[in-house]
C-alpha cells in the first residue's frame, strides 16, 4: 500500500468523520470510521519527517505551513462544532496544535538521538530530558483542549520512532509485515487506555471500564488503522503537486464546507 493510498483513505474517513458529527446526527458507525483517519495523518506526518529531517529548511517551511493550516482552520473547524455559538469557540482547538506538537516532539528527538548517529550513546540524562519534553507536549496538548487529549502528539512521535527503528537508511522496510503489525498494535495497545483515562479525567477504574464500553466501535476504527498502516510499503505513490496540495488543504476545505452547510441548513 503506498503513501497516496494512505492519504486517499485518510480524506475518505475524516470527511466521513465530520459528516457524521456535525450533519448526521453523530451516528456511532461513521465516528468509528473516523477513528480511522488521525491516525494515518499522525503517521505520514512522521513519515514524511523522516524524509527530509536532515533538509533544516524544509523542516521549518512544513513547520510553519502547519501553523497556518492551524490558523485556517480554526474557525471553520469551531463553525462545524459550534455553529454561531461564539462563546464555546475557545473551548476546543482544531487537530493542527495536536500535530504541531507531535512535530515538535520529532525534532527535539532528532536534536537529542539523530538518527543513524552511532556514536549518539545513551544515557540516563538524554532519556530524562525526552520524557520530559514528551510530558510537556503531551500536557500543552491537553491543556488547550486539542484533539486526542494528552497522548495526541506522543502518537506522532511514537510512530516516528517506529518508522526511524522499522526502516533502513534508504527508508526501506527493514521489518516483516507480522512485525510491524504487532509493533503497531503495542503502541496502540498503550495509547488508547491512556486516551480514554484521560477523557474520563483521570477518574476510577469503573468510570474507565463504562467509557471503554461506551467508545468500543471507536477502537474498532483504531484496529482497522493499525491494519492499514501495517500494509505501507513505504512508497510514496502518485504525488502531483495538484494531489499534494489537495491533501494539504483537505482538513480546513472539508471543514469549511461543512460548518457552511451546518450553518445554512441548520442541520
């Protein structure tokens, strides 16, 4: 499966996502169906990072396109939520913060582990500032009511280290599938019980048990994610730059179209 493939099913079940949130009546089989697309974003985020890390320029021009995509999007993506209650506007920021800080978490890993560095050793006081600085992104990310709570950006940063450890230096598949599977379901095997901890605010084993019941189909779309991402190839596929541009711009156009169509209809 290559990366346009990945960036096709990404659109298809964000869209549907957002469909079903804000004009559908958030319908439980379309939210789980777009439990499917953050993941593949969060992914080939990390994917493309480790493409250019080494390229400083390209590095802080993607850095900054993210930032503007935040701001773009921000109210589109409140209007699709919110409609016209202004007051609830800054109750929530849109998933750009989320990969944001998981970007940021991928260049201070570079910063302090670059990769294929051999001589790079590893020591208690290089661990400790990491997890730190996870912690703290993790925490940034929670604190400003983004998407996916504190272990939003610590996705993107552990799938970077799982594509950093999988591939060779030309960024081949260094892994079998059955093994980038099972690394793959490990992560979210710890990501998924944090996020939903988290979303029950911190709260008892019981009230994290109900909301695991409650948000089972969600983990459902999170499996069907982890299957998808197991088959990457690697390659990067059709890439137009009329098709970059389309996937670059998809999240804050969809949004826009659909708080539009919120608004008008009263949907």
């Amino acid at each position: 499966m290559t990366g346009f493939i990945l960036r096709i099913i990404a659109m298809i079940t964000m869209i549907t996502d957002h469909v079903g949130f804000s004009l559908a009546g958030n319908p439980m089989i379309m939210r789980c169906i777009g439990r499917i697309a953050f993941p593949i974003y969060a992914f080939l985020l990390a994917d493309g990072f480790l493409h250019f890390y080494k390229d400083k320029d390209r590095v802080i021009k993607h850095f900054s396109t993210l930032v503007i995509l935040f701001f773009v999007s921000e109210f589109f993506v409140d209007t699709l939520e919110f409609g016209l209650n202004f007051s609830e506007y800054f109750e929530s920021q849109n998933v750009m913060i989320t990969l944001l800080l998981g970007y940021l978490g991928m260049i201070i890993t570079e910063k302090i582990y670059p990769r294929g560095n051999k001589n790079n050793k590893v020591d208690i006081k290089n661990i400790c500032v990491l997890a730190g600085s996870y912690l703290l992104l993790g925490f940034a990310n929670l604190m400003m009511n983004s998407n996916f709570n504190f272990v939003g950006p610590l996705l993107v940063i552990a799938f970077y280290w799982f594509l950093r450890e999988s591939r060779n230096a030309k960024n081949e598949n260094n892994w079998n599938w059955l093994k980038r599977f099972s690394y793959l379901l490990l992560i979210f095997s710890i990501y998924l019980p944090i996020y939903f901890w988290v979303r029950t605010d911190f709260g008892s084993y019981n009230a994290w048990i109900q909301t695991l019941h409650d948000y089972s189909p969600w983990i459902l779309g999170h499996f069907f994610a982890v299957i998808i991402l197991s088959l990457y190839n690697g390659k990067l596929g059709y890439n137009k730059p009329w098709f970059k541009k389309l996937y670059l711009y998809m999240y804050p156009l969809n949004a826009a179209v659909i708080g539009l169509i919120h608004l008008l209809f009263g949907i």
